[in-house]
C-alpha cells in the first residue's frame, strides 16, 4: 500500500464501488474507468479529493486527472479495489455499451487515425522547416531571397526534407490508413500495408497529374484486358479510397478463413483477399472514393472560399471546440488532406490552429486570476502548454469546461480569428502542426496575416476571460468548483 491509499479507497466508492468498474487503467496523467452506469459516480465528491486535479468523460470513458504520479495512484486503487488490471484497450472495448451510434462512428475513424498522428505532426514539421528554407523571400542584404538561395548546404536540405514529406503525405497517408483498418478489424496488417502499397505504386499515374493528363499519357497507364480498359490511377493522399479498400479487403480476408479449411488457410486465405482487394480497390471503391472525397472536398472548399466564406469562418470556429467534445472533430483530417491533395492546401486547417490558442489563452487568463491557487496551477499550467502546441483536450475538460466561461471566451476568440483567416484565405501546405507551431504549416504569402490571425486567438479570450473571471470573483477564490478552492 502506497501513499494514495486513503483516496484512492475514497475514489472506488464514488465511483459507484467495484460492482460498478467494468474496467479500469491510466494513461500519462488520468485513470481510466469504463463504468456499468456512469451516472452512479460522484462527480463533485470525486473532485474535491485531495489527489485529484479534475474529470471529464469522453468516448463513453469516465477519465480522472490525477497528474504525473498516477502511476502509484493507480497501483494502490488496484490494491484497495481488487479491480484486475486492465489495457486501455480492454478500457475502450468496454466503454463502447456506454456510446451512441454516432460517438462509436467516430471513435472508429478516431482509432484509424490516432496511430497516424505521429507521422502527420512530424510530415507537418519537415514541411514547415522547408517553408522557411525554401519558400520564404525574406532573406539576404535585400531582404528578399530565400535561405536555400543563399546557400547550397541549404538547397541540400531542403530537397532532402522532401524525402520524409512525400513519405508521409503522398505515400504514407494511404499505406497507413490501410494498416491501421487492418489491424484494428483483426486482419494481417503486412497484407493491408500491401494493400496500401499497391495504392500508390509507382507503375500508376500519379494522382495529381489525373486533372492534366492526356490520351498519350493514358495509353502508357491503362490495363487493357480486351473487353475492358482501366485507368492505372494512383491514390496518393487520398484517405476515402483507402479507407473502402482496407474495409473490403478485411471482410475478403474473414470470409475466405471462414470457408477455407486450416490446413490450407495460409496459401488460400492471403492470395485469394489480397487478389480480390486489390481488384475492388482499382475497379470499384477507389474511383467511388475519389468521386465522394472530390465531392466532399468541393463543398468545403465552397464554404471556405466563396461568398460567405466569413460566416463560415466564424461558425467554424466557434464550433470546433464543442466538436472536440463530441468527438466529430475527428473528421477534419480527411477532409484536410483532400483539400490537400485537391488545391495544393487547406484552409481548414489553420482555424483548427487557431482554436488551439485560443483554448490555451482562457487557460492563460485563468493562470493570471489564480495565481495564488496552487492546486488549480497544477491543472492550469500544463494545460495551458499543451493547448499552444496543439493539444486540447486538457484544457478544455480539466479548466474551461468547468468554469463554463472561459469556454465561451475561447469559442468568441476562436470565431473572431477565424473570421480574419478566411477573410484573408490563409492556407496551410499541411496539417499536423497545430497551436502557436502551427505557423510554421502556413504558406509564405499568409504568414504575416496569420500572425495576426494568432494575435487575436491570444488576446480575445485572454481578455474576456480576465474580465470575466475578476467579475465573477475567481482571484479571490470566489466562484471556484470544490475540487479547485485553495
């Protein structure tokens, strides 16, 4: 028994006792509990405990901060509760009866996604670098050359970076999505990464050169079977076709196990799927996906650049952090990377940023009005960091959201941006960088303006949620949640 014994025997009871815990981990900072009915925890009891800095519940999860020694707050609740140890995919898988159809949709797209994060951030910041190498012309006596310009070792590195970011954007994008479909619909991910790999063959015509290709360039990427031509199409950075693909080659691949006898299973089940997969993926749900994903792309692109481009800004911008609530925000990276691969950029992405700053600056101004409140910096200053480098979710369930109105100001800020990005068409190269980084994605031309864009995402809610909160009393103490009085 630890340290966390006492509370930790507290926060079993309140969360309704051992009857009541399907499953249970942690992860960096927060345990993790799938609950039988959510309604039995005590929310408020549970955050006025001495170990624990906020809750928040999310994709059917109930998640308590507890902050950097969850690891031995964690080891000691096992030891009271009795509650086996759980993975966090045990703690998903039983936290889906406690979803709606809707938040299991995108907790599904949410999976596919989340192991691709890490290469989306890294290809968003080996593109952002090779802006300031080679696309930016505010270099030199003049003031009006480019870093690669000037310097051969620069031009290197630039074409050099290009490596990594054709990787992840043009080729890895699809291989990715594929595997990672098959991995979680319980196939064999080498033959989706085949899969994916066959998508964005070299032998194909480069998707971005479809638009502008002729009947010569047609004649050399055609199969010609005699009753029927193809088009030999390649589906770089494009996320609908893939996700087809990996969905038909998955089911291919468990109804041929379902008929094949095992002793023959490993020579009939991988040739017969992939072969089958393959042909679906070029003949069918590839052109399918193209035509949806053009569809969907055009749409948002209207919204975004046309007319009412301004009162698309400010209702998307308002309405993002309540998305990340929900989970549907998880759907603006498919449709950020067809943006991508459609007009060469996106002008989703850089509100999506901008939401990002604005969350951390309420947070920011929460910081300033509790100065005095060492516990509540506890949640804040985290928080707050996390938010200018893109990540949310902290400061969203563990301080605005229980405030309420530094929420609000966030989601005003956030519009008011938004309404100068789309204003002025601020366009990012790539997605991935998000918060105050998030710079670095812009293309050259917009990057002054996105500056101020940020400039606003800062000082909006900063302002509304210092005045607000003085208002309200929260440098004083007053007006604070249980779980955060001093």
């Amino acid at each position: 028994m630890g340290r966390y014994q006492e509370d930790a025997a507290r926060l079993l009871h309140l969360v309704g006792g051992k009857a009541n815990i399907t499953a249970v981990t942690h992860c960096i900072t927060r345990m993790r509990f799938a609950l039988a009915d959510p309604g039995k925890a005590d929310v408020p009891a549970i955050e006025a405990l001495e170990s624990v800095k906020g809750s928040f519940t999310q994709a059917g999860q109930f998640q308590v901060i507890i902050g950097n020694d969850v690891d031995d707050f964690y080891n000691d609740f096992v030891a009271v509760s009795g509650v086996g140890e759980a993975s966090k995919a045990d703690v998903k898988a039983a936290a889906v009866s406690n979803q709606n159809p809707v938040q299991r949709a995108m907790g599904a797209i949410a999976e596919v996604f989340a192991p691709l994060i890490p290469a989306i951030v890294t290809g968003g910041l080996i593109l952002g670098f090779r802006n300031v190498l080679g696309d930016m012309p505010y270099f030199g006596p003049d003031g009006t050359q480019t870093l690669a310009s000037l310097s051969q070792f620069w031009t290197g590195v630039y074409n050099f970076l290009w490596l990594i970011g054709e990787a992840v954007f043009h080729l890895g994008i699809p291989v990715g999505i594929c595997w990672s479909i098959t991995k979680k619909m319980g196939g064999t991910p080498m033959l989706g990464i085949v899969l994916g790999l066959t998508l964005v063959s070299g032998q194909l015509m480069n998707a971005y050169a479809v638009p502008g290709a002729t009947e010569a360039d047609w004649a050399t990427h055609t199969w010609d079977f005699g009753f029927a031509q193809v088009h030999m199409i390649g589906y770089q950075s494009q996320v609908l076709p893939a996700i087809l693909a990996a969905v038909c080659f998955n089911y291919y691949e468990r109804f041929f196990k379902k008929i094949c006898p095992t002793i023959i299973q490993m020579i009939v089940v991988p040739f017969c799927s992939l072969l089958l997969g393959v042909m679906t993926a070029h003949f069918i749900v590839g052109p399918i996906g193209w035509a949806i994903g053009s569809w969907i792309g055009d749409v948002v692109w209207a919204g975004i650049s046309g007319g009412f481009r301004v009162i698309f800004g400010a209702i998307f911008g308002a309405v993002y952090a309540p998305l990340v609530i929900t989970g549907l925000h998880h759907m603006t990276n498919a449709v950020d990377l067809q943006l991508i691969s459609q007009t060469g950029g996106t002008m989703l992405w850089p509100m999506i940023a901008l939401s990002n700053i604005a969350q951390g600056s309420s947070v920011l101004a929460m910081c300033v009005l509790q100065r005095k409140n060492e516990r509540a910096q506890q949640v804040n200053i985290p928080a707050c960091l996390s938010c200018y480098l893109g990540v949310t979710e902290p400061a969203m369930f563990g301080v605005n959201l229980k405030y309420t109105f530094p929420f609000v100001c966030s989601m005003i800020g956030s519009s008011c941006a938004a309404i100068l990005c789309t204003a002025t068409s601020c366009t990012a190269n790539a997605i991935g960088v998000g918060g105050l980084p998030g710079i670095l994605s812009m293309q050259p031309p917009y990057i002054p303006m996105y500056a101020l864009c940020m400039l606003l995402a800062v000082v909006i809610p900063f302002a509304l949620t210092l005045i607000i909160g003085k208002r309200k009393g929260i440098d004083r103490g007053v007006g604070a949640p249980a779980a955060l009085e001093s």
